[in-house]
C-alpha cells in the first residue's frame, strides 16, 4: 500500500500505486513503538530529504537510497542506488547553485554552477551523519489504525517548510534536470 499525505486536508491517503517523476529519496524506517521495520518513506529531493532527516519522530532511519532517473544516470532504465552524500554549492560571484549527489554507483551534479568557480559548499547529507542521528519520540500515539503514517511531518511542524528554502535550488532541481547530465 502507498500511503500519501494530502496537505489540503491534512489526512492520509492510501493508494496502490504512483509515478515518481526525477530523481527522489527512499529512507528505510524502523518505527520506534513497534519495532516494524517495513516501510519506507518517499521524498521528494534534497533539501527535504535533509529537512526530513532534522524533524522525523518516532522513527529510525536506518538507510537512503536514491532513485535514480535513465537521464540522470546515462543508463538505460531507472537505478536505486545506496546514496554515500549529498553537497551542496552556492556561487560567490555569480547568483547559481548546484548540487552534487554521491551515490554507490556514481557521481551526479544537477544545477547550473561550474564547481571550477569560487563557491561556498555545505554537505546536507553523509553516511556519518545518518548514524550520528538520534530518533525522538513523540507524545502522539496513532495506534496504526486506518491510514497513518510513521512519521508524519505535519502532525508536530504543521505543513509549513522551512523558510530558508534555497528556491533557485528547488525551482531547478527536479523540474528542469531536462535529461541534462551536467
């Protein structure tokens, strides 16, 4: 079963399949009240996978993967790939960003920056830091009955993102990747 949150209503939905446009996320989860280890959840791109990773409760995540587009990776058909980390550059002199996956089968940048350039970096993802986090309970106790989610993000934090989303980052990210392997 996929288990979708609808923001407009704030209930979850559970449907038997879906299509996943561009790369995303898969974290593996263990859900702290139970022990369950037998989902995963679903997320959409960097920055909300590193949003996710900072505000989940009441789960562990014991991996990422990412999956992987024919035209991000060169190859033939889709690839789920163990993700190793994530970085991400801003420009100095110029107003671009990129960011560059590492994964256990290559290495992917999406975004306009030449690296070559002056830059600030920041890594937004590492295997160190996946083990370095430490799982929060909540006060909540869904008792999975119906539809629930293990670690809804709106039941704490609302449905609003963060503010210091980097928007040139977003707006480009997954909708305009356009095949292009830069």
């Amino acid at each position: 079963m996929i288990y979708v949150l609808d923001p407009a209503n704030r209930t979850v939905r559970a449907s038997t399949h879906c299509e996943i446009d561009g790369p995303c996320f898969f974290a593996t989860l263990t859900y702290l009240r139970t022990g369950a280890h037998d989902r995963a959840a679903i997320i959409e791109c960097a920055y909300e996978l590193r949003y996710y990773l900072q505000v989940a409760e009441d789960v562990v995540v014991e991996q990422i993967q990412m999956l992987c587009p024919p035209a991000l990776t060169g190859r033939c058909g889709w690839s789920l790939e163990k993700l190793v980390s994530i970085v991400f550059f801003q420009g100095i002199e110029i107003d671009q960003t990129a960011v560059v996956y590492q994964t256990s089968a290559g290495t992917y940048k999406l975004g306009e920056l030449d690296l070559r350039r002056k830059k600030t970096s920041e890594r937004w993802f590492s295997q160190g830091q996946l083990l370095s986090l430490e799982p929060q309970l909540s006060d909540r106790d869904i008792g999975l009955k119906g539809h629930q989610l293990y670690a809804p993000l709106q039941a704490r934090y609302g449905l609003d993102q963060p503010s210091s989303r980097p928007v040139s980052l977003l707006t480009s990210q997954l909708a305009r990747y356009n095949g292009k392997l830069v």
